[in-house]
C-alpha cells in the first residue's frame, strides 16, 4: 500500500535531516550552496556539492532531491565539487536538496520557491449609478494546499489607495476586491499587486468606462405585452441621472420546459430617451405555438467588450395557440376490414407534440358520405356496419380548441368483396429470431412490396394511444421483415402494395398468440393434426353445450308448504352478460346461463354450487392490413 506524507510533515522532516545530519563522521570538509536562494516558480537555478578531504573521489559524490532515494543528474566542476541544473522548478514554496558522499549524508540546502502571479479573467463591473467597481479574477499560480498559501493581493487605480483581496466564499478559487474609489474618467489603470514573503509582484490592467459599466437594474416590476409574434417589455429605465445614456444591447433568452426544444435568443438594439420615464423593448418570440418558457434577460451597454449585466428572470410565458401544423399521415394502405363485425378501421402515425399547437388536441375523420366513425383515438379511427360492396373515401385532419388543421388527409377505400385475394398469407412470428414471416398473396400481379407496421398494446385495443405506429416499407421479393427486439407484446401487420391496382388492406398477427399455438406442439406435431384435435374438442364442446341446454329446461314442482312463510321464496339468478373483444378478428365468448336455484327459509341445506362449464371457441385473429397503393392516404386537400 502506498501512502504520502503530508507536506508540511515533509518539510519538517526535510529540515530536521539536514540539521541532524547522519551519525557516521563525515569524510570530508563539506558546502552545499546554490547561486540562488530565492527564485519564482517557473525560473531555472543551480545547487553545488564540495567535499574537500584528501581520500574523497568526485565520482562518489551525489545531489539528492529531498526524501527521495534516487541522485540527480551532476555535472562535475572541479575534483572536490559537482552540481545540479533545476530547470523552470515547479516546486510551491520550496525546493530541497542533499549532498551524499557514497551513502554518507552531508548536508543539504533550501531554496525559496515564490509562487508566480498568474492572473487569468480579471474583470470588474461598476453599475451606472455607482461610483465604486469590484473586481475579480483567478491566480493560476497560488500552491493548492491552503495552508502554504501566504500571499496577499491589493488592487488600486492610478495614485488611488489600493483595497486588500479576499478569496470568495462562494468559490475559494476566485479573488474578489470590493470598494475600489473611480474617479472621473474615461480610461482606467488597475494595478494588481501580490505580497510573498516580502517579495512583491505587480500586474497593470487598463479598460475604458463602457468595459466595465452595466446598466442598472430598476426595482420596478415591468409590464409584458404579448400577440402571436412578440412579446413587449414596458420598462422604467435607470440612466435618467446617468452620463451613460449609451445605446444599450438587450439579450432575452427563452428556456423551454420541453425536452424537444433548445433555448431561444433574441437580441435588440435599444436608444434610450432619457427624456422619457419609460420605454418599451420588443422581442421575437420562439416559432413554437402553445409552449411554455422561462425568460431571462441581459443587458450591456452597445460597445467593444461591455460587459452584460446580471440576469434577470422572469415568470412562465406560454406562446399562443394556434391551429395544428398539419393533418395525420395515413399509413400506406392503412386500412383493415373485419368480416365477422363488418367493421372498417383507418390507421395515422400521430402528431408529434411540437405540432398540436394548442389545447384539447384532437384526431376527426368522416367518408365522402358523410358517415362518422363510431370511436377515434390517437392512432385509428372505427366504422361499424361498413358496406363492403361501395367504394368511399375517407377524410381525416387534426384539431384543438383555436380550430382544424388547413388541410386533410385523403384515403381511398376499394371495393372490400375479394380484398382477401390481395391480402398476404400465412403471417407468423418467430420471437427466438425476432422475424415477421408471410407468403404472398394469392393475386401477385402488379405486386411492387410490402408495408409492414407495428404498435404496443397491452389492451383490447389493437394499438395503445401512448405510442405513434411505426412502419417500414420492403420490396416485393422479400417475405420477412426482422425488428431488433422482441414484439411478443406488440400488434404486427402487413398490407401488399400494388402498382396500378388496390391493396386489400392490412393483415394483423398477435405474437402472444402465435406463441400459444407453438406451445401445443411440444411432440412436434403436424399442422394436420393439431387441425384434427380442435375439431375433436369443438364436437364435443357441442354436444356438451347442448346436454346442458336440455338440463335447463328441467322443471321442478315444489309442495306448496315449503313456500309458505317467506316472502321471496327463490331468487333467480340473472344470467351474465356476454363479454366483448375490440380486438377485430375475434369472436365473443358466449356465457352459459346457470340453473335457477333458489333458497328456502326452513331448510338448512347449503346452497347448490353451479359450476359454469367453459367453452373453448375458435380463435381467429384475422386482421386485415394497410395496403400499399401509392396514390391513396396522404393526400392533402383543401378544406
């Protein structure tokens, strides 16, 4: 394990070696000097060694650097002396050396190493109205450790009595000078001074009166104007009583609460009228509607290297709404019919938030027909009852509270009668590889590609409103599409483009449900067989279902004294209501009704316990996709 001494332990054991000395009798009469006791860091200086005894050889003298065990590089100089060049030292504080004749220690010597005035970002502010500047800066060249640090600094103007230096409490490695008397000028003479151990260094800064003047805060609550492109600062400015009436640069920069966006500056070339009590500054607002800023204003006076003032903050603006930027994009051939519930859905990718523009953000949609969809959220809109046989033209656009999007999008739905010829077949999910797989569709003529989408749910909804659908296009010759995660909770679908011809719209796949299927062929059974066994089971689900209709009709006398003394004799049990699924392609289990029972106050006997028997109906998850026909969905057209 390694470990350092701290280092005024090292000096001091530095110094007691060099009193002490070794115990051995020395060989020789021996000097140790250097042609410099003092030097500044950085600075470069030689140290020599003389042992003059008549059995001493030069080889065997050496210069050791303090505690360490290693011998400087020496030249010899005569046959009793050698020495050692330092060069540029970077030691704080000091610089300590030893003579050794062999392993024999002999004396040793201590050189004053004065820390450089290295002063970097000095600068000093004087508000307008004020007549006395503070100043502040860094020194690159004080020793790290605080308790070696023994300088002192003064800062004064011309033939003005300088004011002492402190280190900032808020940041120990700053200096700061307050009070510093200025007098009537337009060109000042700082003078910075450092105090080492009597040794002094002094460093000459010189700036103008607009290098280091700002313009003062006034302590008035201002007024904000605001339309839909600037926003106004009615402002009491505080040069009335000043000689630095200059023209002033006004900087407001806005920091958007969005993660989206980036902060926004303006800046503005102001004239003040001393004349007038007020004056009103305008500014350009950032591009976006609806969205919430904290503003921060600057300001210098309008010359070569004015400082800018402190900033000012000022409460949350919230730009004006307007209408959307633009209506949804309609997926390619974004649209899917389910037979069973003759149902047609229309699928967008939604708007991005910079792009709703205002509150109580909404999607609308309605057919050529006038027809409005029965449910719309955030990626689809529903049409109960659609008629297969009429082609139509669907309309969606975006609005909120200000109004409707200027344009909207256009989809061409196609006669539905065969769109099953045009829809790809077989869709599977492979999640140890993470692919879609399909085959073609049985009409390929005309076949340019594919477009394939996808949307997390974990609803019955076929995509959740939390996230947009994404969709990638591949050509024609390619029958799988890989995602580079599993989508075992998410809704896949495909729609076959075609060139001059309609798409049958999208095809969808649950994944979850792909894995149940792959689930029943442990033994590597054939898609035959497990074809066989469903069929097996759903008979005799049948032939179950209708033993059990038969036992309801079951009726059953009751001798007329069991009934007397109570009011409601039996309680007929209502039966439940049949469960729905949103999700198109599935058919709603039906509930089997239970056997009336019924209770009787003198009996004791507890309750039959009717056991509702389940039925396993046929899963279909048939979702019909997008299709591909370029020339329909995204069209725009004028409201």
């Amino acid at each position: 394990m390694s470990w350092k001494l701290p280092l005024p332990v090292l000096v001091i054991l530095e110094a007691l070696l060099l009193l002490c000395g070794g115990q051995a009798k020395e060989p020789c009469e021996a000097h140790m000097w250097s042609d410099r006791w003092t030097v500044l860091a950085g600075e470069s200086f030689e140290v020599f060694c003389s042992c003059n005894g008549s059995e001493i050889q030069v080889e065997d003298l050496h210069i050791q650097k303090g505690l360490e065990e290693r011998y400087l590089e020496t030249s010899i100089v005569d046959e009793i002396t050698i020495k050692h060049r330092v060069e540029h030292v970077q030691e704080q504080v000091s610089f300590n050396t030893a003579c050794r004749y062999r392993d024999q220690y002999l004396g040793g010597i201590l050189v004053v190493v004065i820390p450089l005035l290295q002063v970097q970002e000095f600068q000093c502010l004087v508000e307008s109205a004020d007549r006395e500047a503070s100043c502040t800066f860094k020194d690159l060249g004080r020793p790290e450790d605080n308790s070696l640090r023994k300088e002192r600094y003064f800062l004064g103007i011309d033939e003005e009595p300088s004011v002492p230096c402190w280190e900032m409490s808020s940041n120990h490695s700053w200096i700061q000078c307050n009070g510093i008397k200025l007098p009537d000028e337009i060109m000042y003479k700082f003078r910075l001074s450092m105090d080492y151990e009597g040794y002094t260094q002094s460093q000459d800064f010189q700036f103008k009166i607009t290098e280091i003047s700002v313009p003062a805060w006034t302590p008035y609550k201002p007024n904000f104007l605001q339309n839909s492109s600037h926003i106004c600062l009615q402002w009491v400015h505080t040069d009335e009583n000043s000689l630095l009436a200059w023209p002033q640069e006004w900087r407001v920069q806005f920091n958007p609460q969005s993660p989206k966006l980036q902060p926004y500056v303006d800046q503005l070339i102001v004239y003040p009228d001393i004349t007038m009590y007020f004056e009103l500054n305008c500014f350009k607002i950032p591009p976006h509607s609806n969205q919430a800023y904290r503003l921060r204003f600057s300001r210098r006076y309008y010359s070569t290297r004015s400082p800018w003032s402190s900033e000012l903050d000022f409460p949350e603006l919230t730009t004006a709404a307007t209408v959307p930027d633009r209506p949804p994009e309609l997926l390619t051939n974004g649209f899917y019919h389910g037979p069973e519930k003759k149902e047609l859905y229309v699928f967008w990718r939604q708007l991005d938030e910079l792009e709703l523009n205002g509150p109580n953000f909404t999607y609308a949609a309605v057919t050529d027909e006038g027809k409005n969809p029965s449910s719309i959220n955030k990626n689809s809109a529903l049409f109960s009852h659609w008629d297969t046989t009429l082609p139509a033209v669907i309309y969606v656009w975006s609005q909120n509270s200000v109004g409707s999007s200027t344009n909207r999008t256009r989809l061409q739905v196609p006669l539905l009668t065969n769109s099953e010829y045009r829809q790809p077949l077989e869709l599977w999910y492979h999640d140890d590889i993470y692919a879609l797989t399909w085959q073609p569709p049985q009409d390929q003529q005309g076949l340019t590609g594919y477009a394939i989408s996808w949307c997390w749910s974990s609803s019955n909804q076929i995509c959740d409103d939390q996230e947009s659908i994404q969709n990638e296009m591949v050509k024609a010759s390619q029958t799988q599409f890989h995602f580079n995660q599993s989508m075992l909770l998410s809704h896949l679908a495909v729609a076959a483009c075609y060139k001059d011809k309609p798409s049958g719209g999208m095809k969808w796949i649950n994944p979850t449900w792909v894995r149940f299927i792959k689930s029943w062929k442990p033994l590597g059974l054939s898609h035959f067989m497990l074809g066989m066994i469903t069929l097996i089971m759903i008979g005799f689900i049948i032939v179950l279902f209708q033993k059990l209709r038969l036992m309801s009709q079951i009726e059953v006398d009751i001798p007329e004294i069991l009934l007397k003394g109570s009011a409601n004799a039996f309680v007929l049990s209502q039966p439940d209501s049949p469960a729905t699924l949103a999700i198109p392609g599935n058919f709603s289990p039906k509930t089997i009704m239970n056997i009336n029972n019924f209770t009787m106050e003198m009996s004791e006997e507890p309750e039959p316990k009717i056991e509702v028997i389940p039925y396993i109906t046929r899963y279909m998850f048939d979702k019909t996709s997008e299709a591909c026909v370029q020339d329909q969905g995204n069209v725009y057209q004028k409201l």
